[in-house]
C-alpha cells in the first residue's frame, strides 16, 4: 500500500494477488481437511447399512426355516455331499429356496422346471419334502421373494438364495447367475446336519460379504458380524 503526493492511498496489485492465493490455499486446505473427516464417515455408514440390510434378510431366512419346522416336524433338508463342513468359506448348495417356497409339479415359483438329475448332483438329494403329491402349490413359508434375492447359480444349475452384495470369489473363480447375463451372484449357505455345524441344535445359515476392504461373515450364530479379514 502507498501514498501519493495527494494523500491518496494506491494499493500494490501485487500484494493484492498475493493475498488472494493465500486466500485460496487457505481454502483448499479447508477442504481437504473436511474431506478428510466426511469420508471415512460416509464409509462407515454404508459399512452398516449394508450390513445391516443383510442382517434383516438373515432373520427372515431363519424365521422361514424355523416355520418349516414348526409345520412340518424337520428342518429342510442340506446337502447330502457336506457331511464333514470343514471349511465354511466352500459353499454347498442346498433345496432350500424350493423348500421355503414350494413348488408344484416339479416347477418352482417362478415357473421354472425343476430337474431331478440337477437337484441330485448339486445336493444329492432326489426329491422336495414341501412338494404336495396330489397336486396344488407347496406351502410358502419364505413370503414374496424380491428378484435380486434368488438366482441360478453356473455352480449348481438349481434355484439357490443370494444375496444382493459381493462376497469373496471362490478358488474357482465367479459365480454366475444362469439366467442373467453376467450378474454375479453370492449365494446363501445353509448346514441343518453336518457334523461340524456350530448350531448344536439347530442349523447353521451365514454368507460372507465385502464392504468396503472387510470381509464380513453375517451368521445365525453370532448377534454381531465377524470379521474374517
């Protein structure tokens, strides 16, 4: 800033610019110290959103099963071929969509034949207990059943549970689901009767999820997720 002979106070244009780029880096700074604070934040919120989400389809999954048993004595079948579970990241799948959700004459509700000699080599079992011989639909305990919530899955050629977030992909790579085109899907896994079930006297119901960098084990034998990784 500078007098002249009038007494009139000239401003320096280059002190002017100067003060305005430390303005702006002051600005900046600001920003990124918000940033800073907001996204481990909004991180943390879908962490348990999605959580979460998957846990309200757990209790629903569990609450239909334990319907089936109050209706028909047992619990659904598993699968025949999981006898000794030992690892609980390998998926095995099961009947367990067409026993919650009946089917009719060998077709599920969604009016897809059902083949024996699939349902055999995917879960070694033969037939579907909630399948009425003289005709008219099984009983639905599970209720509607929302798209993103079932698949065919390339694994098992057979109508399985899924759900709607990614999990870990298995040694033999992605499953995908046979009647949509490059959807990936992360099946449900369900042990009524292993030897190494951790349920004593119930079953086993529990998928592993990715949110975020976690890996997340959502179970029927735990109130709180377990963290695998």
């Amino acid at each position: 800033m500078k007098r002249s002979k009038f007494n009139i106070v000239l401003y320096d244009r280059r002190w002017k610019a100067g003060f305005s780029l430390i303005e702006l880096l002051v600005v900046i700074s600001i920003i990124a110290l918000f940033a800073a604070l907001i996204v481990p934040f909004t991180a943390r919120v879908f962490a348990k959103r999605t959580i979460t989400r998957v846990q309200i389809e757990l209790y629903k999954l569990d609450s239909a099963i334990e319907s089936y048993k109050a209706t028909l004595g047992v619990y659904p079948p598993g699968n025949l071929f999981a006898n000794r579970w030992t690892n609980k990241s390998e998926h095995f799948a099961t009947t367990l969509f067409y026993e919650l959700t009946g089917c009719t004459n060998n077709v599920d509700v969604m009016n897809t034949p059902i083949k024996i000699a699939d349902l055999k080599a995917a879960t070694g079992n033969e037939a579907i207990l909630n399948s009425p011989e003289m005709g008219g639909p099984g009983r639905n305990f599970f209720g509607s059943v929302r798209p993103d919530q079932h698949a065919v899955p390339n694994t098992s050629k057979i109508r399985e549970f899924v759900v709607n977030v990614p999990g870990p992909e298995p040694t033999s790579g992605p499953v995908y689901d046979l009647e949509k085109e490059g959807r990936i899907v992360n099946p449900w896994n369900y042990d009524p009767s292993s030897t190494n079930k951790i349920n004593a006297d119930r079953f086993d119901l529990w998928v592993d999820i990715f949110v975020g960098k976690r890996i997340y084990r959502i179970c029927n034998w735990s109130p709180e997720p377990v963290i695998l990784r």
